[in-house]
C-alpha cells in the first residue's frame, strides 16, 4: 500500500471523488452521488449497516415500501462496484411500526437475490445490552446477510478461527486413531457470533454493541464494533483489497479495513459523522484510539458484585411481582 492519503472528500477535493492513490477514503455526501464516482469491480467487499428506518437523528421516517424503493436503487450500484471475487455483508435489525416487527433482512434477501447474488450465510450477531420490552420479548440479535457475486469467492477461515471447546479431541478409528482431531489454529466461528473463549466452555465471548461503556463509543447511535467488521474483513479479502461502507457512519469500516491492511471507501452523508471518522482514523494512525480488541471476553459477573445479587425488597414484594419491565 503507499502512504495513506486519509481525505479524499470534501475538505480535501471535490466532493465524493474516489481518489484513485487513497487508501482511506472518507466520502462526505449522498450514498448514490459517491457510489457513482467509485470504478466498477474495485470492491472486494461492501459492508454496511444502513439506516433501519426507525426514526433515528439521521433518517426521515418513511413507509416500509417506500424505504425499499430507496434501498433498491442503490443495490445496482452496490454489485457494480463488486469484484467478481467479491463479498457483500448487509447488516440489519428489525423495523417496527405500530408494534409489529418487520425484520429487514426477510426484506433484503429477495432484493440482493434477484439481482443475481448467492446467499452464503444468515450470521446472527447477538448481544446482551437493549431496551427491555413489554409487550414482546426483549431484541438481543440482528442479523448480517453474507452474499457473494459468483461461486468463485475470497474466503480465509484461518484467520478468524477461534479455540476450539475440546481441543484434545482425537480420532477414535481408522489410520489416525489417537491423533488429534481438530486443527491446531482452532475451530470455524460459525454463523453464530457468540463464541467461546477456552475448551472449558464456561466464558462466553460475544461481539458487544457499541453502547455508552464500550471503548469505541461516539455520539453515533448505531456504530458498529470494529471487531465485527474485521473478522468480515479477514474472512472475505486479501491485503491491499478494497473494502466499502455506503453509510460509513463514524468510521468503523475504515478502521477495520486500516488495522488490517486494506484499502477502504467509507461513505457518510453527515459531516459531523464523517468528520468523526477522519479524528478515529487519525487517532488509530497515531496509535491512540481506543478499540475493544478482536475476541475480548465479555466480563463475566462472578455472583459477587452488588449488581449481581438479587436485591433484599425484591425478597418482601412476594414472588408473583416482577417489575414493570418497561423500556430503560
Ligand atoms: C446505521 S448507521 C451506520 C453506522 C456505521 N456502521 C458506523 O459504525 O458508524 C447508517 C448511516 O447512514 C447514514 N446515511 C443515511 N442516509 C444516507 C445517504 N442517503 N447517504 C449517505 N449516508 C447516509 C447516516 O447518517 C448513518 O450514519
């Protein structure tokens, strides 16, 4: 890669420009305006999390309908830029109107599959922080929609293999009996992002969402953890490959895309986000942000904290009153 040139946006060139010898490129306007200046096939992975719809400070509230309608003109732009060797990660959540839930990705899937991708995985991302609800169960996963272009896909499982639960597992008959099992780089993480920290099993390790006590926290609402972005990264493309964001929000592809040595376009309609992302990505040149490492596990209550135990009132309510259970 040759020197990083970070901004090749607004306050560096004109807006929305690809800028051809930029490895990290932060492109500050309207996800059509900046797709269509970027080459065909230079993307060897698009991830995104795109506005769900659900009134946040960055979206205008429309109908379901009319959100795919929107959704569905940028899909085309979307496999244009993909290498044929290419990967395209949609995450997504639910949308609700009126109390009832529309899971975004049973709506994403025939849209990405008539325009001609394969689906390869359906990964749950689960995490234990949320709203409590009350007239349902509470949310604790979204789901990351894994397409590819054509069957002739970057996929490198050693690199985001994890330990395996029983690593001296052995053959029991044939040639190999009594040789290990398993691989000595551990086992696949499965579509289940939740995965186990030793062979006792007894830790879990969990990609946690970017909620207020999390390292990587901004102003953003809805920041991806880096850590989810890298392990599609190191899965899905090579050092030196291009990785896209189309709603780039503050950054966090970038920096995935930047730890690991590949070359990145994150674009973002908001300037206050964009010029987030740029201070993150100097920050990680300079060696001074802070991100929750790739595999961490998530701190484990031991029973002994005060907030683990259950508190004496509840002991003099009487077994049938559990709370409220609304929304915190
Ligand atoms: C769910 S957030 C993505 C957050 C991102 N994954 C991160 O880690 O920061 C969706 C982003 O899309 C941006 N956005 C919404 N409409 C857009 C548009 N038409 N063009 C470009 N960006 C847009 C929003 O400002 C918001 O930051």
């Amino acid at each position: 890669m040759t020197t990083p040139d970070l901004f090749a946006d607004a306050a560096a060139g004109p807006v929305g420009h690809w800028h051809q010898h930029a490895d990290v490129v932060v492109l500050n306007t309207d996800v059509l305006t900046a797709l269509a200046t970027v080459p065909d096939g230079l993307a060897t992975l698009v991830i995104s999390s795109p506005p769900y719809n659900i009134g946040k400070a960055y979206e205008r509230q429309v109908t379901l309908d009319q959100y795919l309608a929107w959704q569905s003109t940028i899909i085309p732009e979307l496999i244009r830029i993909l290498a044929r060797s290419g990967s395209l990660c949609w995450q997504t959540g639910n949308y609700v109107e009126a109390g009832e839930v529309f899971p975004l990705d049973l709506y994403f899937y025939p849209l990405f599959k008539k325009a001609g991708l394969t689906l390869r995985n359906r990964i749950i991302w689960h995490f234990d922080h949320g709203l409590h609800a009350s007239k349902r169960f509470s949310g604790r996963y979204e789901t990351l929609l894994w397409f590819t272009k054509t069957d002739d896909y970057v996929f490198n499982l050693d690199p985001v293999r994890v330990p395996a639960k029983y690593p001296g597992k052995t053959h029991y008959k044939g040639d190999r009996r009594g040789q290990p099992s398993g691989n000595p780089l551990g086992k696949n993480p499965s579509d289940f992002w939740a995965f186990l920290q030793s062979q006792w099993g007894d830790a879990v390790w969990e990609i946690p969402n970017v909620k207020s006590n999390h390292p990587e926290k901004t102003v953003h609402p809805c920041q991806f953890p880096v850590e989810l972005v890298e392990r599609c990264v190191l899965a899905m493309t090579n050092p030196g490959d291009w990785v896209v964001d189309p709603f780039g929000g503050v950054g966090s592809t970038n920096i995935a895309a930047l730890k690991n040595h590949r070359k990145s376009i994150g674009i973002e309609r908001d300037e206050a986000y964009c010029a987030i992302a740029r201070d993150r990505i100097r920050q990680f040149q300079a060696g001074t942000l802070k991100l929750r490492p790739m595999g961490k596990p998530v701190h484990q209550p031991t029973g002994q904290e005060k907030v683990a135990q259950r508190p004496l009132a509840w002991d003099e309510v009487g077994e049938t009153d559990h709370g409220t259970d609304q929304p915190r």
